[in-house]
C-alpha cells in the first residue's frame, strides 16, 4: 500500500464549478488514506469548507475580477489582464510559503495557475487549452493561447475533465501535449432513479455578479407566469434570503440534497458551465435550457455545441423568454446513458502520486 501523503487541492472562485468538481478529487484522495489540505479564496473555498469542516484550508489571493452587466465579458476579461497576471505570481508565492512550512507532498490545482511548485509534482484541472474568442477579439486569440500554453506547461500534468474521444469539449481541449490526462468528466452527483416531477422547473443560478443576479431575476419574471412549481437555487451558500410566494428560492444545499432536487425537476435551466454540464450528464438529464453568460466565449461554445447536436437547448439572455425555450427542449434528446470508462482519474491519480 502507498504511503499516505499530504496534498494541497486549490480551486478558482469564478463561480461554485470549480469547487464542486475538486470535490471529486479530494474524495478520492480522503478515500485512499491520504491527508489533504484546501485552498482558494470567496465563495468557492466557503463551500469546501463546509462540505469538508475537518479539512485545514488556506485563504490565497483574490483575483478580484470585476464583470460588467454588458454582454463584453470577454473584452473585459482582457481588461483586467495585467492584474491576472500579478495575481497569479503573489498565489504561487503563497504556495511556495505555504510549502516551506507544511511540506506538501503533491499540488492539486483547478485553474488557480499560480500554485504550482518548481520541485514538487503540481497539476492543473482545466478544460480550457485553447480558449476560444470570437468577433474581433479573435485577433487576440494566439498570442492568449501562447501565453494559457505557457502557463500550463509549468505544471507536471494537466488533467483535462473530459474523454478524449466524443469530447463534449471539442475544440477547447484540441492538444497533443505529452502532459495532458483525460480523466472523464468530474461530478460530484450519482443518478439515484429518484422519480421524475415533470411539471416541476428548477433553475440554477451561479457565477459571479452582477450576472449572477441579472439571471436569477430573468428566471424569476419567467416563472412567475407558470402554473406549475418552480424552484431556484441560487448559488449563494452566505447570502441573504429571499422570500417569494410564487418561487421557491433555496441559497444552497449540501451535495446529496441538491443531487436529488436535480434528478426530480422535470426541467432545468441554467448557466452552460462546463461543471454544471458534466453534473447534468452524470444525472443524465432530458430536458435541459443553458443560458450562456453574456459574452463568455467559452459557455457560449459548449451550449451551442451541444444545442447542435440536439441534446440541450441553448438561448442567449437577451432572447430568453421562458415559455418559449419550454416548448423547443420537448424537441431535444437530453443527455443519454454512456458506456464510458470509469477509471480514467484513479489512473491519472496513481500515475500522480507515484512520482509526488
């Protein structure tokens, strides 16, 4: 049996995805006896923490990203570029005082590209290899992808959550980097047949403000003209609540609770991110509507991918009107059963901790 280690397993705060699929992770590592500690920063690491209380945990820098109400996600993202980048050399400074006194046998990062260690085996979690811009942000997209590439390569591996052949991914994981693992899609939920409400619509809401709100009241003013229960778990697990005698609103759940709400709703809507994507996959959800978060390239990318291959319905926010996107997904398959490998992270796992 190996020796038990200590790893550091760190998420971004760009929304709750990042947590909940290291989640995976740190169980499988809790599950083989090793010891783990955690990092990040808002929202995300609150949520690990209280999904894992006995856990020591690390606050590490803010990116302190600030999002427009317009739909210049992306043009604002290169905005802040600069500040990225001196963000992510104070994290992995962090890191590295963090290692001097907790010798950390391993690094775990999902897309945090700052912790890494020059002698000690780090990776990174990302699906995102080659980023995808559009319009004339387009004319940025190689010199950002050189610097993503070099950025990726300071880490031993990188593990990308998806499978290599069929990939949901597409062309945002298109690579023939030697240190690349796909390790399949990371979920933190298991089908559980629970019995299908069908009249029932739950929105998820997720990702940083002021989106976050402008979606949530978008569902809100849709729902309200149903008849049928509507249910919104707004990704919140700190915030205020917020009463309402037409809309059930739920701030946050714990894992088992929230598996089981999304297996009962009859319909979901919600933010394409990736995450949120391999958790309706995992639960093999029929009747799915993504909203994409306007102006981010990389939702927008997957919805549509997948709105093409007829499996989930995708519609922009300023087109989204909820009566209307109920009727369309009764014309999509939604996610289907795969007969896909299951040991894809235990290997990449192994083939990890073999040279930490």
């Amino acid at each position: 049996m190996t020796k038990p280690k200590h790893f550091l397993v760190a998420a971004l705060d760009w929304g709750l995805g990042h947590a909940t699929r290291s989640m995976v992770v740190i169980n499988a590592l809790l599950k083989n006896g090793h010891k783990v500690s955690i990092a990040g920063n808002g929202q995300s690491l609150e949520l690990l923490k209280q999904e894992y209380p006995n856990l020591d945990c690390h606050e590490l820098e803010s990116y302190d990203v600030k999002y427009s109400s317009s739909g210049l996600f992306m043009l604002n993202i290169l905005w802040q570029l600069p500040k990225f980048l001196r963000t992510i050399q104070r994290e992995h400074q962090q890191v590295e005082q963090l290692q001097s006194k907790y010798k950390f046998d391993g690094v775990i990062s999902d897309n945090r590209y700052g912790c890494w260690l020059n002698h000690v085996p780090s990776v990174l979690i990302t699906h995102q290899l080659n980023i995808q811009l559009t319009g004339l942000l387009k004319l940025f997209q190689s010199i950002l992808n050189y610097f993503n590439h070099r950025s990726i390569n300071k880490f031993t591996f990188c593990w990308v959550p998806d499978f290599r052949a069929n990939r949901i991914t597409g062309k945002l994981t298109d690579t023939d980097n030697s240190n690349v693992r796909f390790i399949g899609m990371l979920s933190r939920f298991q089908k559980q047949e629970i019995e299908i409400a069908q009249d029932m619509i739950l929105g998820i809401v997720s990702g940083p403000e002021p989106q976050r709100t402008i979606f949530e009241n978008l569902l809100v003013e849709g729902m309200k003209k149903q008849e049928n229960g509507c249910v919104i778990v707004r990704g919140i697990p700190d915030g205020a609540t917020r009463p309402d005698d037409q809309v059930t609103f739920i701030n946050h759940l714990s894992t088992d609770k929230l598996n089981r709400l999304i297996e009962q709703a009859g319909v979901v809507v919600s933010r394409s991110g990736y995450s949120t994507i391999m958790d309706l996959a995992a639960l093999e959800k029929k009747q799915v509507i993504f909203v994409p978060t306007p102006g981010q390239t990389e939702q927008e990318y997957l919805a549509n991918e997948l709105d093409k291959s007829k499996v989930a319905l995708s519609v922009s926010q300023t087109k989204f009107e909820l009566s209307t996107a109920l009727e369309k997904v009764k014309q999509y398959k939604g996610f289907a059963s795969n007969n896909v490998p299951s040991n894809l992270l235990p290997i990449a796992l192994n083939e990890f901790i073999g040279v930490s």
